[in-house]
C-alpha cells in the first residue's frame, strides 16, 4: 500500500476560530476530498483545554460558606501552570513554554519569581506582559488567565532539565458568612502559589547519517546566493549575500561552508537576521555577506554551497542546495584608456568655424555677463536687507533646556508620599516615555518598548540601562492594568526612575 504525506506549517496571525479547507486529490481517476478542520486560535499559545466565552464566576467563587476550607478553596480556585508542547526533543529543537496564572478569586497579587531557564537559548515571544486578560477553561471550568512569560526555549545540549517554576504572591478577598448573625463580612488570606516544575528530556541528534559539514541547524531550511548586479571589473570590491532561510533554531545557525574560486580572498561575513520571533517555530532568514576584491579577468565560478540540517518532523537529515553562480571579471580600465578616451573626446569638439565667429561669441558672452553681473548685485543687496530686517526683528535661540528629574517626578514624589500607586505609577510612565520620545525621536504611534529600546541601543547606551527602563515599565504596566496588581517597591521604583531619566539625558 502507498501512502503520500505532505506537511505544511500554519503560522496564525491573529486568535480566533478559523477553518483549513479540506484537501483534494485524484486516487485512481476519483476527485477525493478531506474533511475541513476547524482550529482555535489562542493568544497564549499553548492549553490543554478549549477556552469559550463562558464567565467566570468570580462572586460564587469568592465566597466562603460555613464549612469550607479556606486552603482547598484558593488551591482550587487560584493557581499557576507552567505548559510546553513537547518534553522530548533534540538538541537544537526549538520547545515552547508558556507560564500562566489562572484565577476565579479576586485577588491582589504580583509575581515574586519569573522561571530562570538555563541551559537554553531563550526568544521571548511577547513584547511587553500586559496582564491582559483571557477566559480559558481548564477541566471543565472557566478561569481568568494572565500569561507570566511565554518563550521559545532552543537546548543547547543534551540531558534532563527541570524548567524553573514561577511564583506569585499575595492577597485573596473572600466574602464570608458568619454563622452566629449570617451576615457576611469581608476576610482577606495572605497567599503564595508556584507552577509545577517542569521536566524535558534532551536528546543528542543521530549520528547514523550524519553529513560531514553539519553544524546543528534543526529545523527545515532553504539556502540562496545573490550577487551584484552590476558589471563587475578586475580589483572591484565584491559583495556577495549566501541566505539562508526557513524555521527552526535560526539564531544559533553559522556561515555555510563556501569554496570560493582561487584567487579569492574573504574574510567574516557580515550577519544580519531577520526573524519572526512571535512565530513557532522561530521563522526567517539569516544572511551572511561576504566581501572580496574581483580576481583576474574571466569567469569566477563559486559552487554550489551545501547546508545540511536536521528535520525533525522526518527526523531525518537533509541537505539544502544553492543553484552555483558564475561571475564575469572584465578588465580594469587603464590610465592609457582613459587618456585615449579624452583625447577622442577633445577631437570630436573640433568643429573648424571662422576665427571671426569667435569674436562676436566672445562680444556675446560678456554682454550677457554683465547683465548677469548687474542682476546679481540687485538681488544680493535686497537679500542683505532682508537679513538685516529679519536679524533685528528675530530673537537669538535659546539654549536647550536642560531637563530637572525632580520637576518631572514632582507629582510622583507626592504620590509616594501619600502611597498613592496608581497616581505613582502614571506618572512614572509618563516621565519615562517623555523623555525616552524626546531622545530617541520615535513617532508617537511607534512609540513602544522594542522600538525604544533598538533606538537607544544604537546610540549606544548600556545594555543593562535599556533592561533596567523595560523593568520599571513592565512593574508599572502590571499595576495598572492588572486587575488588582500593586508594584512591590515604590520607593526603589522613584529613586530608579530618576536615575534613568539622567543617564536618558545624556544621549
């Protein structure tokens, strides 16, 4: 029996239900067709059960009836889970892990313990944790869910690994009814969940098979060469682009074997990525440029380049192929050319007219120099007045202002002050995106972290300051729009803020 298999990766775009046609094939002179297939999309990426419009039912839930056990309610009502969608794979396989907080309660927490994941090379697919909320039902029971950290973990060797689990802390309000009067009166529990570890099994890729070449990219992968466009002359310099692209482990992967034709000399190529982080597995391109000085006259032939790589769907190895690609060295042009080029030219404007006809060219062009001459004065002295006027009538400029941290977290001193958070933490934003738009110069409606933290990047600010800027910002956006989130540290927070706001300054 013969079988056809043809696998092709969806990446969605947005959440949502959506619907894969079915597929149609003749079988035997027969038009057959599959049934369509009905998919959820979810914005966490990763569950074990379906998610509905259903509510939750936070005031039933919240309520503490005579009887029940205060521990078994908020273990079962409150809670963290920690979801990848393999535990075995191989070493350069990408795994996607997902932490998320499920509640029923209302609650008054924030998170103590974000997983350390060590032992992988780690791409987060989420921009900025938001807290936005989604309804998902898990085991038959819907639950307000809050995503912690959602990545894309690639193992850089084999082994047993346990993932880290997460860890909140805080405040859960119950409703209880006193059994001696029946009223109910408020009761708040202190409280501190983690997720489950996690463990994953690592495994080494076969050796059977193995190309001699392989470098340990893992996934499925395309290779292309691009040359210049334009005639190339002997001792031009040369750039030549090997891409690769594909899905998989891209940002591990390394230059290709490249035999380059005698007389060719390169040294590294220059590497640029382009990748979709938000996809899984990660998807793009990784280009290598390679740069050299044309060799000797005639065609300079490069081979076709090889990259073997791992598919672990087939699991199986593969080889991916660029087509060769010939270039053709003209040669340079000479200084003798050159001359013998200008002199043609020289020639050429030897047109033989009367002596006397230059005469009255040369009456001509100084007639209408003079009226050039005359017309210029005119127009300069009336520019010069101009000047004049607008000199007298302009102020100088004034210096830049320099910008006082202090003025700017006035109203946010008061509001620690008086320990007002959520006044706190607006004015903390606004201060840090002021300055972070003034410095950067990025376009209100582009104005968010990734493209912030790329423009100070580039003008050189410290790593560790950009990370310290996306922390504060993450802690402020937790606690106010996170339902019942508070920051942990005012204090640490403002004396921060102030310090970034300097080092902001100084770009």
């Amino acid at each position: 029996m013969e079988s056809y298999t043809k696998v092709v990766i969806l990446s969605p775009r947005k959440s949502g239900r959506f619907t894969i046609p079915g597929a149609v094939a003749i079988i035997d002179g027969k038009k057959m067709r599959t049934e369509p297939v009905k998919v959820l999309v979810q914005r966490t990426g990763l569950s074990s059960a379906n998610t509905n419009t259903d509510e939750v039912d936070m005031e039933s839930a919240a309520e503490l009836q005579p009887g029940e056990d205060v521990t078994e309610e908020i273990h079962k009502n409150f809670f963290i889970r920690a979801e990848v969608n393999k535990t075995n794979c191989y070493v350069g396989e990408p795994v996607m892990a997902v932490y998320k907080a499920y509640s029923r309660l209302s609650t008054t927490a924030q998170v103590v313990k974000r997983p350390s994941l060590n032992g992988f090379s780690v791409i987060e697919m989420v921009d900025g944790y938001d807290n936005r909320q989604e309804v998902e039902v898990y085991k038959g029971i819907p639950y307000y869910v809050n995503i912690i950290r959602k990545v894309q973990l690639i193992p850089l060797q084999e082994g047993d690994y346990t993932l880290d689990p997460a860890e909140v802390e805080g405040m859960i309000h119950f409703r209880r009814k006193d059994v001696a009067t029946g009223a109910w009166g408020m009761a708040n529990y202190p409280v501190s969940v983690r997720s489950e570890p996690v463990k994953l099994t690592i495994k080494s890729l076969p050796a059977v098979d193995q190309p001699e070449h392989f470098t340990g990219a893992v996934g499925k992968f395309n290779i292309a060469v691009r040359t210049p466009g334009a005639p190339i002359r002997q001792g031009d310099l040369v750039k030549i682009q090997v891409e690769i692209s594909g899905t998989g482990n891209l940002t591990l992967l390394t230059a290709p074997t490249v035999k380059w034709p005698k007389g060719v000399d390169t040294a590294d190529p220059a590497v640029k990525e382009e990748v979709n982080r938000y996809a899984y597995p990660l998807s793009g391109s990784k280009q290598f440029e390679y740069s050299f000085a044309a060799p000797d006259t005639g065609d300079c032939v490069i081979p076709a380049i090889e990259f073997p790589y791992y598919d672990p769907m087939l699991k199986e190895y593969k080889v991916a192929s660029s087509e060769p690609v010939t270039m053709h060295i003209m040669a340079a042009v000479s200084k003798a050319v050159e001359q013998e080029r200008n002199a043609t030219l020289v020639k050429a404007n030897e047109t033989g007219i009367p002596k006397h006809m230059y005469f009255f060219a040369a009456i001509v062009l100084a007639i209408a120099g003079w009226i050039f001459y005359q017309s210029w004065q005119i127009r300069k002295s009336k520019q010069q007045a101009k000047k004049a006027a607008v000199k007298q009538e302009t102020p100088p400029p004034a210096a830049p202002k320099e910008i006082n941290p202090d003025e700017w977290l006035a109203v946010a001193r008061d509001a620690l002050q008086q320990s007002d958070k959520r006044l706190f933490c607006q004015e903390i934003q606004k201060a840090l995106w002021k300055m972070a738009a003034e410095k950067c110069q990025v376009a209100p409606s582009s104005l968010n972290k990734q493209n912030v933290a790329g423009a100070l990047a580039a003008k050189g600010m410290p790593a560790d300051t950009i990370q310290s800027l996306t922390t504060v910002l993450n802690e402020c956006e937790w606690a106010l729009y996170a339902p019942d989130q508070q920051v942990d540290d005012m204090k640490r927070i403002f004396y921060e803020t102030r310090a970034l706001l300097q080092e902001l300054q100084r770009v």
